[in-house]
C-alpha cells in the first residue's frame, strides 16, 4: 500500500519541516509514503473564501485517482485514540487497498466537490490547530500507528 498526505501551501517554518522530515524518513521503513504539495494559490487575497475553497479543490482533486481511499483531515471528521488508529490503518492494509490518500486542506478547510469525493473524515482533536502544526502532528500519528501495529517501543499506554 502506498500513503500519500496531499497538503495545500508551504510549511514556513524551517523547524517544523526538519520535524515533518525526520517521521517521513522514520515512515519510510514501513510504507511507501508520498507528499505531494499543492502551492499556495495566486492572487488568493482577491479572492472569497468559497472561490479559494473551490480553485484550491480542483487542484486537490486533480492529485486523486478513482481508486484511491481518500481521507479528509477535518475538524468535522471521527476522532480515534492512536491505537483506534493503528487498527483502522491495519484494516485499511487488510483490505488490498492500494492508495490511501489524506488531505489536509487550506486555511478555509474544503469545497463541497472534495468534500463529496472524500470517502472519510478524521479529525485528530476537537482543538484547532495551524495548518502548519497539523501536517506534524498527522505524520507523527502515523508514524506511532505502525510502531504500535509493529510492537515497536514508542508508544506506551
């Protein structure tokens, strides 16, 4: 299986990239993980939120196949503990799915399309979070997913 995290704009922070690097490079052991950036859109500023919502969903749309499992990070969506995560990620494994793909949108979350095409929503904490700050804590989760599902000591209960 491959994952792949799509993220709309850049990571200003050189220390929050060396972080997001470091559980990438640490995920690479276990599976075939891609990120794939969408930049941040011109003229943005002259644009309304709902316009900025649906350029930036043609762009996240265009990144996502048919077959693709496509999970919407989402304040919205279903919250699970790290380890309701690591079993959700082994079912998903179990089922022969070939792209798991997650999406953490813009500032102004996602247009309706996206929100049509996703097939799920997770939210990792009823707290809101930088789009910045998201894209470690996501990576982090993941990577603590396969450690608990490898038996590995990181993640303690």
């Amino acid at each position: 299986m491959t994952i792949t995290l799509i993220l709309v704009g850049r990571t200003d922070s050189k220390h929050l990239e060396a972080l997001i690097a470091d559980y990438k490079k640490r995920l690479s052991f276990f599976v075939n993980y891609n990120v794939v950036l969408i930049p941040d859109l011109k003229k943005r500023k002259n644009m309304d939120i709902e316009l900025q919502k649906e350029k930036e969903g043609e762009l996240i749309l265009n990144k996502v196949s048919t077959s693709d499992f496509v999970v919407l990070l989402d304040e919205q969506g279903t919250e699970y503990t790290s380890t309701k995560m690591a079993s959700w990620l082994q079912k998903r494994m179990n089922s022969g799915l070939k792209n798991l793909v997650f999406v953490i949108g813009g500032p102004y979350g996602f247009s309706p399309s996206v929100y049509k095409r996703g097939n799920q929503q997770l939210a990792l904490s009823k707290m809101t979070f930088s789009h910045q700050m998201v894209r470690l804590f996501f990576t982090e989760q993941l990577y603590r997913a396969f450690t608990i599902l490898k038996n590995l000591p990181y993640h303690h209960e």
